[in-house]
C-alpha cells in the first residue's frame, strides 16, 4: 500500500547543508556552513563532560537550567522562553502550531529556505517578496500582505546575503501587519552585528504579543553539533509550543554546555572581535580581485562571480575543492552567481584569499 502525504509535502525540495568533504582531500578546510572559526568555549566542553556522567537520566523537560540562564544573562522573563533542538526546530513548531491548509507565509527572495518547507509542510503556500540588491525590501514585503498571511518569517540578519534590517525598519514591517499574522524573528547571527541601529527582537516581543524571537548555539557559541535554540514568546504562543515541542527535546549536555557557553563572556568577545576583523580583511582582500562582495555584520560573505566562462561560481568552487577549500553554492536560495564564504581561522582565511587571487588571475 502506498500512502500519499498531506498536499504540499511532496513539492518540497529536501534542504541539503554544505558539505563538508572533496573527493581525494584528505583534510579540507570547510567554510560553508558559517560554523564558528574559534570553536565552543573551553566552559562549554567542560560542562559537556560533566555531563557525560549522567547519560542514562532523562533531561528535565522543560530545560529549566538553560531557560534560567538565558533570562538571567538577557533580563528576561524564563516563563517566556522555549528551547529547541536548534532554532530550525522551533520555526518548524511554530508553523506547525498555527498554519491550515491556504494560510499564507510570508518571507523574503533570498530568505532561509526552511520557511518554504515549513509552509509546504502544512499545506499552506509559501508567498515570496522581492529583495532590492539582496536586501530586505520592507516595502516588498508588506505589498505581498494579504488576509490570508497567517506567519511572516524574517531572517536578520539574512542567510545567506549577510544584509540586515534596522530596529527602526523591522518595526515598520510588523506596524503593516494584520493583529492575527505572527512576526518570527529569526535572529541567528545577532551576536556578530555590530552596527547601533540594530535590535534582534527582544524589544519588539515585550511590546507586542504577535512577535516571537529565535536564537541559536549554533554560530557565535560554537555548538553546532549539540542543536541547541531558544524563542522568546508571548504567554500564549509559549503555551502553544509547550503543548507539542517533544517532551525531552534538548539533551542534558546539550543545555549543559549552552548554559556554559552563554556564561563566558570572554570567549565570546574574543569570537565577536575574530569575526569582526577578518570579515573586513576578507571584504578588503576578496574586492581587490574584482569580485563583488557584499557588505556583511554576519560571519559570512556573499561573493558574486561574472558569467564569463571560467570565472563562473560553479568554475571558482571546482577550483577552490581543487586547494582543499569548500565554499557554499547558494543556488537553491536564487543565487546561482554566488558562493558563500565564513569567516574561519587566519590560515583559512589567508589560504581562500590567495586561491581566489589565483583563481581570477589564470
């Protein structure tokens, strides 16, 4: 027997992450999937250890450990945070929670392709606002509003144009929207924005109670492998995820070394100041090629290559996997011109500059 899956599920295109190896590279450098250059904080692996002594107890449910820590380290109120296994899993929940079949989701031309998915996997239609020069375009955006819109998906900064919206800008976007459509922040990169008129989310949720945050362990804090997130909520939609989220969905060293992570101010501060100057090295270097690059806060680039046969993306990544060196295509998100660069460690980023020096030389 043959069972057919809800309307829309079949239409999804399954969501394939950077890959992490080159056929006869014994040990590349992998720079696709903007995992952190310094690695988790020595707290966070101590913690994780710890916490290996207990492997046979189920996690408390609720990740009241974690909840607690994030509060204390934001000024937030623990009843309002949900935690997840990564951020991917909360986006996912909330669309669950709240879309029917013909509800319409509302998210950006380059955007995160989760949105798509999620929407496909609630038989609700996935609506697409233009980007202007692969920015957020807020004007875009609210034309595309309709009575139908039931969740708008904004990721800032974005994946993978490392552009942002102003605090002022993101406030403009949720005035236009009806009182019963839901705004989900997506604030992934957040830490690395250093820019004074940007505001992840925190202030827009404790004013409104159709604006949910999401934040992830998987960037700044280096903790990709253990999927760790949070979204600060109203009471309601709290409630709501509460309700459906897995019972034990974040590990016991998973919130152990969150928790830990969050705690060390300094590795942080070292990460943001890494990124931070070799995202300009990189920008500075990358430009003096004659590629475009981007301007970015995040801890990615977008780089786009001219279609001239030879200097094409699909020519620099095969020469780039040739020197050990993977970048990210971004064709599934409309961006069949770029790569996607992260910022890595000094040798990495070193080593990319040079072969894409070459690459444009030849």
């Amino acid at each position: 027997m043959t069972f057919a899956p809800k309307s829309g599920v079949l239409d999804i295109a399954p969501y394939i992450g950077g890959r992490a190896s080159v056929p006869g590279v014994a040990e590349p450098i992998k720079l696709s999937s903007n995992e952190s250059a310094l690695g988790a904080s020595p707290k966070a692996h101590a913690a994780y250890i710890e916490a290996a002594a207990n492997l046979s107890i189920y996690p408390e449910g609720s990740a009241r450990l974690l909840r607690e820590t994030i509060a204390e380290a934001y000024g937030l109120d623990a009843s309002r945070i949900v935690c997840g296994n990564g951020s991917d899993e909360l986006i996912t929940l909330i669309a669950n929670a709240y879309l029917l079949p013909g509800d319409e989701v509302l998210f950006s031309e380059h955007a995160f392709l989760v949105y798509k998915i999620v929407a496909l996997a609630n038989s609700a239609t996935p609506v697409v606002a233009p980007e202007k020069n692969r920015k957020v375009d807020v004007d875009a955006m609210l034309a595309k509003v309709s009575a139908k819109t039931k969740l708008v998906y904004l990721a800032n900064p974005n994946n993978p144009t490392g552009s942002y919206l102003t605090a002022e800008e993101v406030a403009r976007l949720h005035a236009g929207l009806p009182k019963d459509a839901l705004l989900v922040l997506d604030a992934a990169y957040a830490e690395f924005v250093r820019r004074n008129d940007y505001e992840a989310g925190v202030l827009l949720c404790a004013k409104h109670d159709n604006v949910v945050m999401t934040r992830t362990f998987s960037k700044i804090y280096g903790l990709a492998g253990l999927r760790v997130g949070w979204a600060l909520c109203p009471p309601a939609v709290a409630d709501v995820l509460n309700r459906i989220r897995g019972p034990f969905n974040v590990s016991v060293p998973s919130q152990a070394a969150a928790a830990a992570a969050l705690t060390d101010g300094d590795h942080i501060a070292r990460s943001v100041a890494h990124n931070s100057q070799w995202l300009e090295w990189l920008t500075t270097e990358i430009r003096t090629t004659g590629l475009v690059v981007d301007d970015s806060v995040c801890n990615f680039l977008l780089i786009q290559f001219p279609g001239t046969p030879g200097k094409t993306a699909d020519d620099a990544d095969a020469f780039l996997a040739s020197r050990g060196l993977i970048l990210r295509g971004v064709k599934a998100y409309g961006l069949p011109h770029c790569l996607r660069l992260t910022v890595g460690t000094e040798e990495a980023n070193r080593k990319v500059v040079a072969v894409l020096k070459e690459f444009m030389a030849r």
